[in-house]
C-alpha cells in the first residue's frame, strides 16, 4: 500500500511518540525519512530544525524536504500556561495546514487526543468517535487539541490534501514523558497505598508502538479509502482495566507491592486537591496535586475502536501486560544507569 517515492515529515519526530513513529518507518526501509523538531537527538533521519509557530520554519522544511506526507505529533506536555497550548496547538496547526495545501502535501496525519471527548467531570463509557464534542473544557490542553483536530479535519479536500486525525487515549511506553514517570514518581514518594475512588472506573492505556503504527496504517491506506479522509479514529490497546489495577501491575514490575491500601472517596480527594490547588497559587507554584486529576483518575474513561478496526485494519500489535513490562523495564534500566532522575 505504500509508494516508494512518499516522502515523510514527523513534526515532532524527536519527542516521544514521533521518533517510535520514525523507528517504525525505518524498520520498513523507508528511504525518506525526515524529521521536524525544536532540537535533535538521533542521527538515523535527516532533520529541520525550527519552531512549529513560525511559519517560514515549517513552510520551508515542507517545501526544501519536498514532503508528500506530513504526520504532526507535536504537542506540549500538560501543565504549562494556557498561551503555550494555544500557541502551538492552534496556531502551529495553522501553519501546518497553511503550507501543506501551499506545497502541494499530499497527506497530513494529525495527533489528537481521545481527551477531547472529555469535559473533566462526565464519564467516557464505552464512548466511540461519534460522540460530540463537550461544551465546555476543564483546561487549556483538551480545549486547544480539539480546536486543532477540527481545523485539521476542516482542511480535508483542499487542494487535493488528505487529512485525518488519530485519538490515543492514555499513551505510555519507553521514553514516555509522562505517564510512565507519573507512575514510578508515586513509587518513589512511598505513595502507593492511597487509592482515590473506589477503583471500579475502568480506563483505557494505550501503548506507544501501537498509536505509531495506526499513524503509519492511516498514512498508507489514505489514498486507497475514501471513508479516511476528514475522518478522526480513537485508538486503544482495547483492553480498558481498572485505573489501580493498571499501576499497581506497574509497581509490581519493578518488586513493590503496595503492604496495604487507603482507600479515599472521591469527595475527599477533591477537597484535598482544592487546598493543595489554593496552596500552590499562594506559593506562585503549578499544582501537582489538582481537582482535576482527581476527576480523571475516578472517572470511567473507556473507548470503542470499531472505527479504527474496519476502517484503517487497526488492530494491537502489542498488548497492554506485553507494553507495560517493556516500558518497565526501559525505566528499570535508565534509573540503574542514573539517566533519570525522578523527584
């Protein structure tokens, strides 16, 4: 289904998600591959350095890289300002969008994010992609990502360009940023014996490998469906689990077992979560602990993917158990060799 002669752009290709997308390309012998990123970390692929926000940076790696297929994996982590995520999300996506139509791009692949079904209160269950959009957003991060997927899905057909947009929910893995660190942070702080809620909300974690490769799946079947197009796909490893069970499995992988658990009702964690929010702000420091990571951790936040199985032939390549004992067990190595250094 791929042509020979595509030429790939990964804007973000140096972060997490986007370099597993480029190392999947390169397993395959894709001879064009390029990256476009603030810095560069790699020396396998050919990068443009520059910043999603200007302009000229993007217009020009399109443009130099002759690029037939872009695949925008950019976003900031969560808890920055709210101008950074309007910055880069919105206004980086425009630009995107802008020069892909200009320079003739044949494709756009766009990261979104099954967080933008989410309005930070209600449940997910069992939600699939024809659930509309929430009124309202509890921050800055889901209302900008869903701003960025509908200019993205708006600009289907232009120019003769292809785009679609891919929602993961809950990605972790090796060199994961996030999730991962989140996890083995509460290890480190002698946390694990609280438990907010009472763990019967069911989640969805997707692994890494798996969302790089529906990206490529969508990439190559693109011009071959005409049902892809102006499209957005939730992507899972279809195997929703417990929010508890899936970390303590985690601590498990690295021989901690919680002696015993406290369980706090979610009223509670909330009141606690307000005081820590208010304490913070008195301090000029961004919370840790805040209201609503509460919500998510007590909320059923579960997706169904038939969408992304019929249409793009996506299945998991890797299952939740297999992705969380390799990504252990990448960190169980970083921490050994003191590359990382978790507070």
């Amino acid at each position: 289904l791929f042509k020979m002669g595509d030429r790939y752009l990964i804007i973000g290709g140096d972060g997490f998600l986007g370099r597993w997308i480029a190392e999947l390309l390169l397993r395959r012998d894709e001879p064009n591959v390029l990256v476009f990123d603030l810095r560069s970390h790699f020396d396998d692929v050919k990068y443009f350095i520059g910043d999603l926000t200007k302009y000229e940076d993007i217009n020009n790696a399109i443009k130099k890289g002759r690029i037939s297929i872009v695949i925008n994996t950019v976003s900031p982590l969560t808890g920055l300002g709210d101008d950074i995520y309007w910055k880069v999300n919105v206004d980086g996506t425009k630009n995107v969008i802008r020069a892909c139509i200009e320079n003739g791009v044949q494709k756009l692949i766009h990261t979104s994010s099954a967080s933008v079904l989410f309005d930070g209160v209600n449940d997910l269950t069992n939600a699939d992609d024809t659930t509309p959009y929430p009124k309202k957003y509890a921050d800055a991060y889901t209302a900008t990502k869903a701003k960025a997927e509908a200019l993205v899905l708006e600009a289907n057909g232009k120019n003769n360009l292809l785009t679609c947009a891919l929602r993961p929910s809950a990605i972790f893995g090796p060199r994961d940023r996030t999730a991962m660190p989140g996890i083995i942070n509460v290890l480190k702080r002698g946390q694990t014996k609280f438990q907010i809620g009472d763990n019967y909300n069911l989640f969805d974690y997707t692994y890494v490998e798996n969302v790089a490769y529906a990206h490529i799946l969508a990439a190559d079947k693109m011009a071959f469906n005409n049902k892809i197009g102006g499209e957005a796909f939730l992507i899972t490893n279809g195997a929703p689990v417990p929010f508890w069970d899936f970390l303590r499995f985690a601590w498990a992988q690295f021989q901690h077992y919680p002696p015993y658990v406290i369980k706090m009702p979610r009223f509670i964690g909330l009141t606690l979560a307000g005081l820590a929010e208010w304490s913070s702000y008195l301090q000029g420091k961004e919370p840790v602990f805040t209201r609503f990571r509460v919500r998510y951790s007590c909320a059923n936040r579960y997706f169904n993917i038939t969408k992304a199985r019929t249409i793009l032939g996506y299945e998991p390549i890797i299952d939740l158990e297999e992705g969380l004992r390799r990504s252990c067990q990448y960190f169980a190595e970083e921490l050994n060799q003191g590359r990382l250094d978790f507070k």
